[in-house]
C-alpha cells in the first residue's frame, strides 16, 4: 500500500473515533463527477483529496471539508469554484481551488500552480478575500498536503479541546 493510502487510512480511523454529534460525514462521490469537475476548472484535482472523496464527498466537523456535486449549498466545490472566482469583489487566480471555507469569506485552498502540485499531493494556502496579492506578496502555505490538512486542523484543533464525544477538556 502506498503511503498516501496508508496515511488516508489512519486519518478515516481516527476521525471514525469521533461521535456522531462532532462529525457529519457524507456519501462518496463518484469518480465520475470528479472527472467532470476536473474538465470543467481545466485541471486534476490532488489524489489524496479525490481518495477522500471516494470515502465521503464533504465532511463537517470543527471546520468543512466541500465535497463535489452535493445537494447542500455549502458542500458543492464547483459552486464555491465559481463563485470565489467570479462573483466577488477580489476573486482567486483560477489555479486555486477552495475546499475549506473559514466561515469568514477566506478559504484553504489547493494551489494547483506550484511545482509540487504533482498529481498525489498540491501544498494548501490560505486565501484572505480581503488581501491583495501580487507575485510578491503570495498566500501563506498551510500545509504541504491535503492530508497534512485534515491531521492538524481537523484532528489536531480539534483534540485540543474536546475530546472523541464532544465533551470539552
């Protein structure tokens, strides 16, 4: 087993230790609609995410996970695609793709134009909608990968002060 699938399978294990009232999960998706959405934005989306998706298409916990083609406004990455690249007031360079709203108009997103961007894995970066960049003035990596993601904000954050049930520390 590689070792992006390794580190996926420990992750799912130990967000499955969550109760039901500290994380929602939602159905797969299909590698069908992934493929669509790829066409539609002109680029691969990370394996590491799309093996996510393949376990559930969106996840809510102490922040969101956006899933593809879901029912829920909230949870639909071509939505959220679009709108965060055209209907705002400083729209995000099309090589970034939102997957994690902050709740306040930013986002953690896949920056699919840097060169580690290989097909496994793209580097995250925070997008501040209220920020202007430049080439000299880019957005901060978070994380080198989506599954470094989910470990620190999701898990990490989230262990700090609740614990598996919901009860605070």
């Amino acid at each position: 087993m590689n070792t992006l699938k390794n580190k996926l399978n420990k992750i799912i294990a130990e967000l499955r230790k969550f109760s039901n009232n500290m994380i929602a999960w939602e159905a797969p998706v299909s590698l069908i609609a992934v493929e669509a959405f790829e066409n539609e934005i002109g680029f691969s989306l990370p394996s590491d995410y799309i093996d996510f998706l393949s376990i559930s298409n969106g996840l809510t916990m102490s922040t969101d996970i956006v899933g593809i083609f879901n029912d829920a406004e909230h949870y639909d990455l071509i939505k959220m695609y679009e709108f965060e690249h055209k209907d705002v007031y400083n729209p995000m360079p099309s090589y970034l793709v939102p997957f994690s709203p902050d709740g306040f108009g930013n986002h953690y997103c896949f920056d699919t134009s840097r060169p580690t961007c290989n097909g496994k894995s793209c580097e995250i970066v925070f997008w501040q909608h209220d920020l202007e960049y430049d080439e000299k003035h880019v957005p901060e990596i978070t994380h080198i990968c989506f599954l470094d993601f989910i470990q620190e904000i999701m898990i990490n954050d989230t262990l700090k002060y609740y614990d598996y049930d919901g009860n605070e520390k």
